[in-house]
C-alpha cells in the first residue's frame, strides 16, 4: 500500500473519497469546505437519519461518477487520535470490500494533536484495519483484490510536510504491528521457538540491533531451571533471546528492558487445558511478539534509548518427561519455585528472564503476557491489566498506553497478596489460593523483579480478537508493539 500526501480541496478529487462525519444532524464543521453537490448529499443523508455519524458507522454513497465512504468518528468533542485510527481502520476495510484500489481522504482536527500525529494515526489504522492472515491458504480473486494506494490530503503546505513525517512512523509502526500479528497468527509447527528465534536474528541484521540466543545448553549454563523445566515435555528446543539497541546518545545509560512470555504452544502441560478452543494457545507468545515487533520500530524510528528485549521461548506439552505438579527447580537468581500447576508456565518463564535482565542493572522493566484468564475475567478483551511495584514507574506505562490507544487498567499488589505465592517447601510457588488469580501471578513475578522498577502487562484479554473492530482484525492483535514504542519514546528517567 502507498501513501502520498496532497494539498488542496479534498472533495474536489475524482478517485473514491473517505470523508469522516461526526455525530449529530448536522455536518461538522470541518465540511465547511467540501463541494456543494456533497454537502447537499451528506446533509441530506444525515437528515433522513439515513446516516448518523456513530463511530465506526459507514455508508457508501454514489454520487454520479463519484464514490464516497462516509465514516461515523463519534461526537466531535470526543474525537481522539485513536478514534482517527480505528475510523480509517474500519473505513479503509470498507474501501477493500467494495474494490477501490485507491482513495483519498483528509486530516481531521483532533485537539491537541498535530497534523503530524493525525497522519500517523490514519495511516495506522487504514495498514492494520486491512491487514489480512493469508499466508497458508488459497484466495479468491476477490481475496486478491488490494487498496493500493491512500492520498492524504492537508489543507496546507506546512500541514502537508508534518503529514509526511507522520505518515513514515505511522508505517514503521504498523509494519512492526502486522509483523508481530503474523507470528501470533502463525500455527505452533510454523513458529516453534527456534523459528521465532530466526524471526529476531534476521530483524536484527535488518534494522539494526544486536541480538543473541541461548540454546538450552547455554540456558542450563546460565541456571535457567525455570525455562528449561517447562520445556521438558517437548521435542522442540527451548530458546532464549536477548535483543540489545543503544540510540544515539544512549551508550552509557542504564537500559530500559521489554520482556515477553514466548509459549510458542500451551496445552497446559500435565496439567492439561480442555481440548476446546484449544488450538488457539499457539497466541501465549504474543507477549514475546509485541517485543520483538517494538525492538524493531524502535531501532528504524532511531529513537535515542537504551533498550534491551527478552524473549524465552518454548513450548508447553505433556509429555514423557513433562515437569510434574509438585516439583521444584531453582531460578536465575536463586529462588526456588514450587510447580502447584504446569499451566502456569508463563511465570516461570518470566521469573529466568527477569534474573537474566538484571545482568544489565536496568534502569526500569516491562514485562507482558497472556499470563491469566482471570485477567480476561475481570477486565474483558477491552483493556490490559497494570500492576507494579512503582507507583510513577506505573504511572509512565500507564501514560504512554494511553496515548497509543491500547488502554491498561491498574490493579492492587499490595504486600498481602504475596502471602498466597508463599511456599511450604521452596521459596515460592508458581499459583496462588484461587483467588485474585491476575494479581497473585503479577505477586509471583514481583519476587523476581526485585526493587527494580518493574511493570506487569497481562494481555490475556486483548492478544486476540474474535471479531473485526476498528483498526483489529479478528485472530492476533499484535497489542503492545504500539505501547512500547510510546513508553521507548516518552520515558523519562
């Protein structure tokens, strides 16, 4: 897909038109300009109540040899940047299904924001909104059929070079979004943890980043029992990456370091899953994914950070050597770990990469998993859970998922709930007393993590979607490449 940015009266153009319309029976005031034979048809439209300008809404309009797509962004006073995302999501999917080939639309005016920031929101949402999971399947002609080209159009020379700018991040940033997607997309015998492990050498050559990965020979060196003892009912190596940029001017600070659950497949082991639904645990590395996917935006947008990602990667299966319920293996780090249940493998993968990310005396941590269905419980498929154990550090992470639009919503870890992770015979154990499920694995992860810093994201709700909505497609989000690269660009140490 290419973009192009232009100046001038966007419904003057002949190609099929994208025209954002707020909600109300009015026409917004930002159509003051538009042509009057459109004005006379959107306005008509909204008066027959034919057309009501509710987000994510569409209509497609005639109009003579003209085709317009009219898209609700909701009421005016609530237009947000992410609104602008997910109506040119739905809106450009919309342009897909009727076969236009290429479109124009224009920057709305978002409060606050900047032309800039607009761009790279339409841009964003018209990739993602699109994107499309067809690597192993045939298509139809209909199916081949693509939006190849999208002409932003500013109402002025200067909004038209921040527009540019704009539109290159937003296509680093949705690039790393839909490659992070095809992994989670992926089925488990197409990305096995080596294979993931491919997926971050070759990003690293690419765009420039050092990546190093520990086989499980290394990994046994290094102590990592947690990861090695997940991985023993499988055939599949387990694999542990570590991914290191150092912006411009960032040599000699301490970094700031992703990590992310990489459970390439979860059948739960011993502790087996039920069998329905179960093909889709081939999404617990989607953690790992957004990492991945933010280390390599944020090494093309050249942002000046210190960054280190961490990705253990395995896969988690019941077989003849299987780590059973009731064992205990010894961390990085010293800790020993009490294995209650094998399905709650994330952590313990989590707990080497959090002894492993303390090599470089870090300066903060994120980690993020799909570490609990509690988590999907308690908050939906609408918003990630936020615990820590620093109340700016949270408030950072918090600030920054915000401004991506993928929301987090915070949760007490308060020193009451690491008395449930507390263990009769090993220092801790791996789930709780069935209660509070999300926040006792976040206390179990907090044992590792130290006085670090440290952010906890479960993603379990938000990694895959059921449906289309907005700038989601149904199957891996890719939620979190987004997010990171915000906190990489805002954070303040």
């Amino acid at each position: 897909m290419k973009f192009s940015v232009a100046t001038g009266n966007l419904t003057a153009r002949k190609e099929p038109l994208i025209l954002g319309i707020a909600e109300g029976k009015d026409l917004p005031p930002w159509a003051g300009g538009w042509v009057p034979p459109i004005r006379k048809a959107v306005q008509d439209l909204l008066k027959a109540k034919r057309f009501h300008g509710k987000l994510n809404e569409t209509f497609l309009l005639p109009l003579g040899s003209q085709w317009i797509i009219l898209i609700g962004v909701g009421k005016k006073e609530d237009l947000t940047l992410d609104r602008v995302r997910q109506a040119a999501g739905t809106a450009s999917r919309r342009a897909l299904a009727a076969g236009f080939e290429s479109v124009a639309r224009g920057l709305l005016p978002v409060k606050g924001a900047t032309a800039e920031q607009v761009a790279q929101a339409v841009v964003e949402g018209t990739v993602l909104g699109t994107y499309r999971f067809t690597q192993l399947r045939t298509l139809s002609p209909n199916e081949k059929k693509e939006l190849k080209a999208v002409t932003l159009v500013a109402p002025s020379a200067r909004d038209a070079a921040a527009a540019k700018t704009g539109v290159r991040k937003g296509l680093i940033l949705a690039e790393a979004v839909v490659w992070a997607r095809d992994m989670v997309n992926k089925p488990s015998n197409r990305l096995t943890p080596t294979m993931m492990a491919q997926e971050a050498k070759a990003a690293a050559r690419k765009f420039g980043f050092r990546c190093q990965v520990f086989d499980p020979k290394a990994q046994r060196r290094l102590g990592m029992n947690a990861l090695l003892g997940v991985a023993r009912g499988s055939r599949e190596p387990s694999q542990f990456m570590a991914m290191e940029y150092k912006g411009p001017g960032s040599s000699s600070k301490k970094p700031l370091v992703f990590l992310g659950k990489g459970i390439t497949f979860d059948s739960g082991g011993i502790s087996i899953k039920p069998s329905e639904k179960m093909e889709l645990m081939k999404y617990d590395m989607s953690g790992g994914a957004a990492v991945l996917g933010a280390m390599r935006a944020v090494a093309q947008l050249k942002l000046p950070v210190h960054l280190v990602g961490l990705v253990p990667a395995t896969e988690n299966l019941p077989g003849g050597s299987a780590q059973k319920p009731g064992d205990v293996v010894k961390a990085l780090g010293g800790k020993t770990i009490e294995v209650i249940n094998t399905d709650a493998e994330g952590r313990l993968v989590l707990a080497d990469a959090l002894g492993y990310a303390k090599r470089y005396k870090p300066a903060a941590l994120v980690d993020l998993a799909t570490l609990t269905g509690a988590c999907v419980v308690a908050l939906g498929q609408h918003c990630m859970g936020l615990m820590t154990n620093n109340a700016p550090w949270g408030a950072q992470v918090k600030e920054a998922a915000e401004k991506s639009g993928e929301r987090a919503w915070e949760l007490p870890l308060w020193p009451e709930y690491t008395e449930a992770v507390k263990s009769d015979v090993a220092d801790v154990k791996n789930v709780g007393d069935g209660k509070a499920g999300t926040i006792t694995a976040a206390a179990f992860l907090k044992e590792f993590a130290g006085d670090t810093p440290w952010v906890h994201l479960d993603i379990a709700g938000v990694a895959w979607a059921d449906a289309d909505k907005g700038y989601l497609r149904k199957g891996g989000t890719g939620i979190g490449v987004r997010l990171l690269v915000e906190l990489a660009k805002s954070w303040k140490k």
